[in-house]
C-alpha cells in the first residue's frame, strides 16, 4: 500500500520524478473560473479548454457527477479533471455542493490509468474548498481508491 505525503507548496508544480497527474474537483454545471482551477489555468489553458468542450458536448458523452477527464499538459504531466460537486455555492444552496458518492467514484475511475501510466498523483486537499467538503471524509476516499491499490499520493497545503 502507498501513502499520503502532505507537503507545503502548490500542486500544479508537482514534486515528484516521473509521471504525475493532478487531480481536482470540477462542478457539473460548465463553470470553471474560482479556486484551484485558476492556478491550473495560469499555468496550462488545455484543461480548462477540455472541461468547457466536454461540459458543451455533454450530450453525446459521458460529462457527469462521477466522471474524469484525463488532459495530458506536459509529457509527463495530466491533469484531471473529476466532476465531484453538484453545482456551485450561492446564498441560495442549502448545503455544501461537494458530492462524496461522486468523489469516490471519480477516484476509483482516476486509478487505472495512474496506474497504467505508472504516475503518482497529486492535488490540493480537494473538495474542501469552493465544495465545502470535509478532509475527515475526503482522505479515506483517496486511501481506499489510490493508496491501498499502491498509487503513491502527495497532498498540497498552500503555505
């Protein structure tokens, strides 16, 4: 079994040899433009670019909570974008939208193909953001999906 190695920095500069994919949360509406997905925009326009084609063309394929998008960004890196919150957070919702079924199930779907590429996964404390999640109920979804099958995981607090 891998660990979860917590380092302090940012996780769109992954520190790591090798193949990575950073993994984060999206929202099933198409809206993409607050949080961790303005870092990962500063740095590469083709996951943002990728999300807003799949959320477009969401008729004719498989854009939904629970789903992945893997991006390849640099030859060694992909970012992946996991639809694992219902809509965003206005003074209007009643609860947080972060949806912890669909996390798990983006996590579990992110595995084969980290596992295939032979790549460590990283990312912020995802869904605890914007989604309004809590890590006590995040981090076993990523222990159970990704450590236990022997997916080496490093978690990013921002200093």
């Amino acid at each position: 079994m891998a660990q979860i190695r917590y380092l302090q920095g940012d996780a769109t500069s992954p520190q790591a040899k090798g193949p990575k994919v950073i993994a984060h949360i999206c929202n099933n509406r198409g809206g993409w433009g607050k949080g961790f997905v303005l870092a990962i925009s500063r740095r590469w326009p083709e996951p943002e670019a990728a999300y807003r084609r799949w959320h477009r063309d969401r008729a004719g394929n498989d854009f939904e909570l629970g789903a992945i998008q893997l991006v390849q960004v640099r030859p060694d890196i992909w970012v992946a974008n996991m639809i694992g919150q219902h809509g965003i957070k206005t003074s209007r919702s009643s609860g947080p939208p972060i949806r912890y079924q669909a996390v798990q199930q983006c996590l579990r779907r992110l595995a084969a193909p980290a596992i295939d590429l032979e790549a460590t996964v990283h990312m912020p404390r995802i869904g605890c953001g914007l989604a309004g999640g809590r890590w006590n109920r995040i981090e076993p979804l990523i222990t159970s999906s990704l450590t236990e099958p022997g997916i080496p995981v490093t978690i990013y607090d921002t200093p």
